[in-house]
C-alpha cells in the first residue's frame, strides 16, 4: 500500500512556498514560512518494523535506517526556506495558464462573437481617419460644402457602429467571463472535498481561501480582459503600422522602430513582476489566515489578554503585505512611465518630420492628419501594454496557485473494481469490524499505530482506552477511511474497507468526534447532513437519545441557525447535536470519540442509558476516559504505545490489569508510562 499522502507538485505544491531570498525586489518584508510544510506520511522502518515501504511511489526515497521513515521531503523542509529555488517559466505562455484553455471551450461561441465585434470595433476607428484625410484633402481643400457632410455623416456612422459593435463585445465578456470563474470556482471546491484529511491539516485554509478568490478573480480578468486586449492590441498595432508605412514609408518605420525599446522594457518588466506577483498571492494567503484564526479564536485571545500582541502580528503581516504591494505598484509605474514615455517621443519626431514633408511636397496635409491620427490610436495599446503584461503575470501565477490543489491527487480513493456495501450491510445491521496488523503515522513523527489486531464482533460495543496521544483518535480515525493505514488492513465482515466503495461505506459508518464540527445552518439542516431524507419523527428521536431537546426551546427550533462553528450553543450542547446527527444516520458501525467529555454526569447518565438501547443493533468502537462511560461497552481494549496492550471485560481488566486501573484512576502513571486521558 502507497503512504496515505497527497502527491504534490515538486516546488510550487507547498503551501506558503516562498520566493529565494536573492530573487525578492529590494525593499520587501521577508515574510514569515508556514508553519505546516505539505509533507509525505510516516513509513515504518522495512528493518525495525512491519512495513510497505517496498510499495512506496515512484517519488519516494525508501529509509535507510532503522528508523521509520519521515518524509519524502525530510531533506527539503530542513533547509532554510530561503534556499528553495523558484522555478520561472521557461515559455512566454506558462503551461499551468494554457491548461486553463479548456474552461474557455464551452463558450467558444460567445468568444468568436466577441473577436469579431472587436476587431470590427477596431476597423472602424482606424477608418475614420481615412475618412478624415478624405475630407481634409477633398471637400475642405476645394471647398465643398456636400461632400464635406457626406464624409461627415460617414465618420459618425463609424463611431455609431463602433459604439455599438463595443457593447456587444462587454456584453459577451461579462456573461462569458463570470461563467468561466464559476466553473474553475465549482471545480476546485470539488476537488478540495476529494482531497483526503492530510491535505487539510498541512494546508492553511486562509492559502486556500485566496486561491479560490483572489487568484480566480485575477484569472477571470486575464481570460475576459487582457487576452482579449492583447489579442485586439496587437492586431490593432500591426495594422496601424502597416498604413502608416503605407502613407509614408519614412514615418512609418520611425514609428516601427519604437518597438524596440517597447520589446526591452516589458522584457525586464515580466521578469521582475512575475517574481512580485507571487510573492503578493501568498502574502495575501498568510494574511487572510491570520484574520480567518482570529476570528475564530476570538474568545481565547480575549481571555488571555492577546489583543495586543495579536494585532501586532496582524499589522506586521499587513505592512509586509503593503511593502510588496507598494513595491510592485512602484514596478508598475515605472514602466506603464516608460510605455507612455516612447510613443509621445516617438509623436513628436512625426510632428516634426511630418511638417518637413508636408513642405516639400511629398506628403498632404491630410495625409498628415490621419498619419497623426492612426499613431495617436497605438498610444492607447502601447500604454496599455503594462497594464496587460500585469494581469498577464499575476493570472500565471494564480494559474499555478491553483494548480497547486488541483494537481494534488486524492490518494483515499476507491480501489479498482471496489463494490458497495450490500444485503444486511447496507439494511444498516452491525457487522464485524477488524483490525489487521495495522500501522498508521502522521507527516513528520513516529508511527502512531503499531502493528494493532483488533476485533469487534457485529452488534458488539468496544470501548477503546488510553493514555493522552496513543493514538485512541487515529485508530478511529481510519474506519470511515479519513486516513489509509500504512501497513495492515482494517476490514468489514471480512472484506477490506479498501475495497468498499467510499461513499457506501461512509454512508454506514456514522462519527462523533470529541470536538464537534456544526455548520452555519439550521439546526435541522445539521443533523440530517449524513440523511437527507430523516423525517420528523426520527429527528425528534435522535433527539431524544442525545438529551438535546434544547433545540426546541431555540427561537425558530429546528429551524434556528446556529451560526459559524455552532458559537451560539455551549459545549454540551455542540456535544449533543453531533451525537443525535451520527445517531441519526441508522449506521452499521458507530464510531464515537469521547462523546460525552462535555456533559454534566446527570446529562451523561441520561444519554448513555438512552445510548445503551441504540447500541444494540450496531457495532460501535467508543473511546472512553470515564469509567461511567465504559458502562456502555460489552468488552474494553486498552491501547498504550500504539498497541492493544488487553482486551476484556470491565470488570476483568480492572482486576488484571494494573495500566488499565491506572488510566481510569487518579494513581500516579510515570512508572507505566502513562498518563490521565
């Protein structure tokens, strides 16, 4: 079996990924490194321990020691991030930009509509000074009145079908635009909820908030805006070159021969911006984390006094954050100064040759005019050039942001030819649950679980015990396969879960965790997230088994919203709608962690007799550190240093078993190594 891990991208896949220190723009904060690098998993050694670590992937470098293995980057998160190298593009159209060609697809249509009214747009304002030359050289010349007005009527017809031809064109952008961003929007959202736990808990959610924002915001302008404009720019710039060669071959190449300076400008400016660009996107990434965390934590920072300190933290952050954003505006101005600068020098010298010209002859003073005219339309396009090659660099290294997630590949994910639970599985009856020699270890640290062989026979209540940290939650953990084991099988009425589809199982496995997770929604809404369709009446009896029938003294009772992370309630309360929401769901096995550490005992006496009735027609593993709460169980594992130390009944471990009286006691452990959960 492969390490429960995320395949990353080689560099640009850590989250917090920091430019090298020597490529950042003098003037910048040095910003602080994440704390949670993206690494592999835990490997048991292949010599001290059971291992698979002959089934590692391709990318990964097997131990040579004794030791289990750390991570596949161990060697990489121990250099300073300074030294990690960036690696630029090494073609003007980054591959992570042109993958996103394919959300462009649907709306082709629209896009071929939008060309056409552009370049439309585009060859009616270079027509109407030809028009103008026409009149300058014709009827004002040799005074005629109507032919003054016909090609007067002609001009304004132009810009009436140029105006218009430039509403068809927003129109088509904005619709086309919009539907682009919600569909890279929708992807990746559905690619986050495939992503296994690991992934989670190394990425900082504030990174992966500015992705899904920030960064589609800046790639839906370049697909809408700035392709399009350096598409029609370009064209637009050929084709004015061209007709003022055309009028006068001299002044036309004057003008030509400003794109050479243009070239070595934005040459030295892409460079540079590329490099600012990114570095802003992640800045952006730690700072709306440090917000998302104080929010969240608000009661802890104002209980221990941090407003201080957590405002310092934050204003360092926001003038890091503004350093890099007044340094990269600086960038900007400087050459948006130097675009604006060469096409007016570059007007003047016409001005002046152009008068030359005109005197001796060999140019008209209309064909002056509209010389003059068509270059003051590539004053436009020449300045917006640094506005393009911008959002040009900033949506590459959006484009590579997001790529960052999406090219993460899920690794808990159905095997081939998995099936789905069946027959009285799937009727919702207990079944039996074993583990086999199973390991499991988290990034960066020893394995966790230890080469554990557990059984829990169908319809049977296990209560899991132990000391603080060995690994009581992990083991949990991998029955709804939130994590893979890393060597050993956990199976279900015989079959590996591994080889159950994801869905099925986790429709029959229901979970509550000590800390309860409860979503701005109604409290209905909350419980019935693992069984849309529970009625009334099993609500109402969920309820019950929970003693949570608070919800209905709530102002607007089950349709009450709770607010962000369920705030509103107390603890016990939190505690008790998880409880009622994993009852709910009639599962086949119920896994529940330490559910009632919450509640006062008259409570907990309450819901473990109401508990106790629904536990006989399932299989549950509990993880328990009360004795009151080991009533529940027909038989008691004890778990101490990643392994099963005993297996018995209450009442046999208690008078076998001196590290179980020890962790359900308030003895003194040091010399059991061990200590009160």
């Amino acid at each position: 079996m492969a390490p429960d891990r995320d395949d990353e991208p080689t560099v640009r896949g850590r989250p917090g990924f920091r430019l090298p220190a020597r490529l950042r723009t003098r003037g910048a904060g040095s910003p602080k490194r994440h704390a949670a690098e993206p690494p592999s998993t835990t490997e048991p050694s292949s010599t001290a321990e059971p291992s698979s670590t002959a089934e590692l992937s391709s990318t990964t470098e097997p131990s040579s020691t004794t030791e289990p293995s750390s991570t596949v980057e161990s060697s990489s998160t121990a250099e300073p991030s300074s030294r990690r190298r960036l690696r630029l593009p090494g073609n003007p159209l980054p591959r992570n930009l042109w993958r996103l060609r394919r959300y462009l697809r649907p709306y082709r249509g629209q896009l071929v509509w939008l060309l056409l009214a552009a370049f439309a747009a585009t060859g009616a304002s270079i027509a109407v000074p030809l028009v103008v030359q026409r009149a300058v050289d014709g009827p004002i010349a040799h005074r005629d009145p109507g032919g003054l007005l016909r090609l007067g009527g002609l001009a304004l017809l132009l810009g009436l079908a140029e105006a218009a031809l430039i509403f068809v064109r927003r129109w088509a952008q904005s619709s086309s635009a919009v539907g682009m961003e919600a569909t890279i929007r929708d992807d990746i959202y559905a690619h986050l909820q495939r992503l296994h736990i690991g992934f989670h808990d190394r990425w900082q959610s504030g990174q992966l908030l500015s992705r899904v924002t920030s960064d589609l915001s800046v790639i839906r302008r370049f697909l809408s805006f700035g392709l399009l404009f350096l598409v029609v720019n370009v064209t637009t710039y050929l084709a004015v070159v061209t007709l003022l060669i055309a009028l006068h071959p001299g002044l036309g190449l004057l003008v030509a021969a400003g794109a050479v300076p243009l070239f070595l400008a934005s040459r030295r400016f892409t460079r540079a911006y590329l490099l600012a660009a990114r570095r802003l996107q992640d800045e952006q990434g730690d700072l709306a984390t440090l917000i998302e965390e104080s929010a969240q934590g608000i009661r802890t920072i104002r209980a221990f006094g941090r407003r201080p300190e957590m405002t310092g933290r934050f204003a360092a952050g926001s003038r890091t954050l503004h350093d890099t954003a007044t340094g990269k505006g600086r960038l900007l101005a400087r050459t948006s100064a130097q675009f604006d600068l060469i096409p007016n020098l570059t007007l003047a010298a016409v001005l002046v040759a152009g008068a030359v010209a005109v005197a001796d002859g060999s140019l008209t003073i209309g064909g002056l005019v509209a010389f003059v005219s068509l270059q003051l339309m590539l004053i436009w396009p020449i300045e917006s050039l640094a506005w393009i090659i911008a959002n040009a660099q900033e949506a590459m290294t959006a484009a590579d942001r997001i790529y960052e997630v999406l090219d993460t590949r899920p690794t808990v994910v159905d095997r081939p030819g998995a099936v789905a639970l069946a027959g009285p599985e799937a009727a919702g009856r207990g079944g039996a649950l074993r583990f086999d020699g199973v390991w499991f270890g988290y990034p960066q640290g020893p394995p966790v679980l230890r080469g554990v062989d557990l059984a829990v026979r169908p319809g049977e209540t296990l209560a899991i015990v132990g000391a603080t940290g060995c690994g009581k939650t992990s083991l949990l953990s991998l029955v709804p396969r939130l994590y893979d084991v890393t060597a050993g099988q956990v199976t279900l009425d015989g079959r590996d879960i591994r080889d159950i589809q994801l869905d099925s199982l986790r429709s029959q496995v229901g979970i509550a965790f000590e800390e309860p997770t409860l979503f701005s929604m109604s409290v209905r809404e909350n419980l019935t997230l693992g069984r849309a369709d529970a009625g009334d009446d099993e609500v109402r009896a969920a309820l019950a088994v929970a003693q949570a029938d608070f919800v209905y003294d709530l102002p607007w009772g089950l349709d009450t919203r709770i607010g962000e992370q369920g705030l509103s309630l107390s603890g016990g309360q939190r505690q008790r709608l998880a409880l009622a929401r994993a009852v709910l769901g009639r599962p086949g096995v119920l896994v529940l962690d330490d559910p009632l550490s919450a509640l006062d005992v008259h409570t907990e006496a309450l819901v473990e007799r109401a508990l106790a009735r629904v536990l006989r027609d399932t299989t549950a593993l509990v993880v328990v550190h009360r004795p009151s709460t080991v009533a529940l169980a027909d038989r008691v594992a004890l778990l101490a240093d990643g392994r099963i130390a005993a297996v018995g009944t209450h009442a046999e471990l208690l008078r076998e078993v001196p590290a179980y009286r020890a962790v359900l006691s308030a003895e003194d452990t040091d010399d059991l190594g061990l200590v009160r959960s």
